[in-house]
C-alpha cells in the first residue's frame, strides 16, 4: 500500500509513527512543510522537516515534542556572548550539527529534497520524506503590534510573540513561484491513500496545499483522501492552530476545519473522509451533511512515544479511506 | 609608541601577550596570516586570528594553545554521525560559534577586517587585529603521496599529514592578486617599531609579506624591524617550521632564518635586528655579518600562560629596535 501524508511538524510527526505502526508494510511518502523554514545564523533551519527526520528517526525530544534528545546549548551560548540573536529561538548543538551540513549541502548546489534524502540516510525515519517544494516559500504573518500593521516571519509570530496578538492574515511568500520538489506529484498521483495528519490547516497543509500544483493533483487524485481533525472539543490539541483559523476566517471547531478543506466528490475541495475526536461526535452529521464522511473516533495521542493512541487513529483513517473506495 | 607585529598563530599569539605586559601603553598593531584559513562544513575558519583573538581576549585553551578553553564538541559529533568530514580538523562547538559568526558576516558582505573587528568587541585582546588581506589567499602546499605529486591545503598538511611527508613548495594562493586589508600598510608606515615575532618564517610571516604591498610598506618603513627567531639550537620552538624551511630552500638555524629574511640598509631584505636563543649564542657573528645586528637572549617561552618569559622577550626586541634607532 502506497500511503501519502502531507505533514506538518510536531502532529503530523507523531502520527507519522503510529501510522508507522498501523501499516508496517506500506510504502509511506511524506511531503513536508517547509513554510516554516527560517534562515538563522546564516544556516537554514527546517523545523517541520526535522521533526519528522527525529521523531521516526529515534532523535526527538519526546518531552518537548521538536529538536533533539540529550541536547546542549554552547553554540547559542556563545553566540548570544557575541550579541548575535534572535536568542528566542531555540538551536541546540546537536540541531546545530543538521543545520549546518542542510547549509554547506545547498550552497553547493544541491535542492532542498536531496539534501533531505541525504540527512535520512543517518535518520532512517522509514518513510520516503520530501520537501513540498526546493523553492524558498516563507510563511508570513500579518499582525498587529504596537498599533502597527506588520508582517512576521511564521516563527517570530509562533516563537516568539507566541501567538499573543491577532492574525490578520497568514501569507506562503513564494508559494505561487514555486513547484513541487521531485517526487510529490507522483507520489500523489500513485497514492493508495491520502493522508491529512492532526496538523495545522492553516500553517502546515494549507502551506503545502499553496504550491501550485499539489492541491490540484490531491483533488484529482485516485485514492481516497482522509483528514483527521486537529481540534478537538473545539480547542487546538496543540499548539495554536485557532489563532491562525481566526485569520483565514475558520471557526476553531472540527466541524469548521472539515468544512474548509472542503469535499472532493462533486465539490471543490479535498476531503473524502474526516475523522474527529469522540467528544466532537456532533460534528459528524454537520460534516456528512457538507458531503465529507466522518467518523469519531478517540484523537488524542496520549502515548505520543510509545504511538499507540496514533496507530489506533491511523487505523481509523485507513478503515475510513477502505470505506470510501467501497462506496 | 606604535608597535606593528606580523603574527602567525600560536608563537605570535605568545609573544603578543608578553609585548601587552611590557609595553602595556603601546598601541599594538596585529597584522595577522589569513593564509591558513579554511572553509569547512561551509563556515570560514580563520585559525591564527583566532588563536590571537582567543589568547588575547583570554578565552584559550592554555594547553594546546588553540581553540577555547572549556570546549565541548557535540556539533563535531554530530556532523561525524552524519558522515561528514574533515574529521582530522577540531573544532569545538565554542569555535563553531565563532566561525558561525564570521561566515554570517561574511555572507551579508562585510569585509573580514570588519568581521574581525566585530569579533574582537567580545574578545577587547588590547591590539588593533587586522588580517593581512580582505582577499582570499590559502597557502597550498605541494607534496608527494604514493608516488604522486600534489598539492594540499596548509591545514592537511600541517594538521592531518602532521608534516610527515615532504613540502616541495609552498605556495600562497591568491596572494598576487590580493590587497592588503585597510588599515594594514597605514599602521606599518606610522609605526615606531616592527616586530616579526616567533612565528614561522614561511607559513605565517611569509604569508603575510607576499600580500603585494605589504614588504615593500616594510621594507621602507621610517621604524626598525626587528625579528625573534622561531628556531632554537636547529630545532623549531614549537611546530614544524623546519619542514616548510626545507621546501623554500632554508636551512632549519637562528642565522638561516634571519638571512632568508635579509637585511634591509643597504640590502633588498627586511630586517634591521634579529634576536637568537642564548643557545644560539654562535648564530649572532653570522647575522652580523650579513649586516643585522643581533643579540642573543632567552627565547623560550615557558611560562607562556603568564608570559613573563615573552615579556622579557618583548623587552629585549624593544631595546634591539631603540640600539638600531639609535646607531
């Protein structure tokens, strides 16, 4: 079974092990986000991608949930000693190491995606993982701060100012430039299933869904595509995915993030299926009445290391796909 | 008083910290080697400024007499794990912020000059350091291995062959089409003394005057040039000075040394006096007599974290320069 799955960083990581474990035998493909990418100290950083590479590589920090277990700070140590920031991002010396062999790769020439093909061959993550794109696409965030309309780096609204000040608007800079990275669009298109990971609809798939090109091959692809609902009881599982629903005018609600997916058979949108959490069982006849199948079923990845809770929600999503292809 | 001091790495950084305590109202200028700098893992490393830098500013590793004091070295670690090399050049992850540092500068198009001036608002080391050139210069140098001909970057030879193999020349690329850095040739022509520290003759010194401009600022500088020899009883004081003397055709002695240099009244060379080791005692009739006074003094640096023995040192090359200023 070829299964792809369009992931953010830290959701979509968890449940890429889980997914893992639900289908041992699947050749999975995952096409990452890299709106999210930041050039810090004159390396590039590609937070999304490197928490998939961790987290089935063996490497994450379970407890924090991104960069790496056993971690030291003396380089950012040093560099804060010679007044070089931003200090309110946190780059440990091992995430250093990866940073700096992903900067010396591409500034001799290399795409982003194989240089993520050659940072696997350590992890072995198990999983075929691309960038959405070798182009740079940079999520920006327009927001207001001081009675300032301005634009943020993703990371700035998302680390550093934490969400605290309202949207206005989320912007993929680049994104309309750019193309998928080698590999996406057919590994849609021989897809046996599409795959929507509890990540952030609007920051991490909606970001991928933004390079031209891939959003069309999804709806036009031949497996069932199936979401799973990153809200759960009407609040984000984590992270901050309603102050960025807020600005694309989405309720934070399971309900609402279906709706704006939107359904593929005979609609505009993507979704075949959607899963949400059993405490949002209300949300599925809303859903099934916007013609997306739905089902609710437990989504809270309470054993996030072990993955357990998240292969039983692979299962999920995989029995919902198996329903929609016999339907 | 203006002093201005060719420095190499590890001998030069010494005897700088013994001229600071014997001259500690000196404006001291540091024109230092860049010939031995490397791109590695993409950053611009820039040993011997940095060994100044550190050792100036207090943050060497006293027992190696490079790198920094305290180091860890997990990026190392890392980059090793990700099957990325040299592994045979160390560098701590202290050092890597450093480097990380440059090449961002670097990389946003300031000059190195300014780069190492920004780098030493942390370090204050008490000189003006400047490196010898904003250019790219990188000594080569030509070897024989199995049989075959080639040439090596200074750092393989010197740090990963250990200068096992024959030098058959060494050759300072880019150095005809480099221009001194700002700053370089003003501080030789307002000097009131030049000094060629312990450094080696070839590899750091002569790096530094093959920068087009910079022997000729000397070679008529209105201030006394005054050298200490880096050899002591035929051996090098420290590294491998003799195996470089070889390839330009130098014999390993105190009095070779200084008639490679030449003397400059009256003569095509550099220098005015020459300070060989008490042991050498027998070198000072034959530099005289190639027309440069000399005086034999203690030239071992043992107490080099204290630097008294190269403040003596110091002392004895600030005499050797008011002797010559006065005949």
């Amino acid at each position: 079974m070829r299964i792809v799955v369009l992931a953010g960083g830290i959701g979509g990581a968890r449940f890429l092990r889980g997914l893992k474990l639900a289908a041992p035998d699947a050749a999975i493909t995952v096409i990452g986000n890299t709106g999210d990418d930041i050039h810090l100290f004159g390396l590039q950083v590609c937070p999304d991608l490197d928490t998939v590479m961790y987290t089935l590589g063996g490497g994450i920090d379970e407890e924090q949930g991104w960069g790496r277990r056993d971690e030291t700070h003396v380089v950012k140590e040093e560099l804060a000693a010679y007044g070089v920031g931003p200090e309110w991002f946190g780059l440990g010396d091992r995430d250093f190491a990866t940073h700096i062999v992903r900067t010396q790769m591409l500034g001799a020439g290399y795409p982003l995606s194989a240089v993520t093909e050659a940072l696997c061959q350590r992890w072995k993550p198990g999983v075929r993982l691309l960038p959405m794109t070798d182009d740079r696409v940079e999520t920006h965030v327009a927001v207001t701060i001081d009675g300032e309309r301005r634009a943020v780096h993703f990371q700035e609204y998302w680390v550093k100012l934490r969400a605290s000040v309202d949207a206005h608007a989320v912007v993929p800079v680049g994104a309309e430039q750019s193309s998928p990275a080698p590999g996406v669009l057919e590994a849609v298109a021989e897809a046996d299933v599409i795959l929507f990971p509890p990540s952030n609809p609007v920051v991490s798939v909606g970001t991928i869904l933004a390079v031209p090109g891939i959003r069309e091959a999804i709806a036009g692809a031949g497996a069932p595509v199936i979401g799973l609902s990153p809200i759960v009881g009407d609040a984000p599982v984590r992270g901050m995915a309603d102050k960025v629903l807020a600005a694309v005018g989405v309720e934070s609600s399971a309900a609402a993030v279906a709706e704006h997916y939107g359904r593929r058979e005979g609609g505009s949108g993507l979704l075949d299926g959607w899963l949400v959490d059993t405490v949002d069982e209300k949300a599925v006849e809303r859903v099934e009445k916007a013609g997306i199948r739905c089902r609710a079923v437990p989504l809270m990845m309470t054993d996030h290391q072990e993955g357990h809770a998240a292969a039983e929600m692979a299962r999920a999503a995989l029995a919902l796909a198996e329903e929609v292809r016999g339907a």
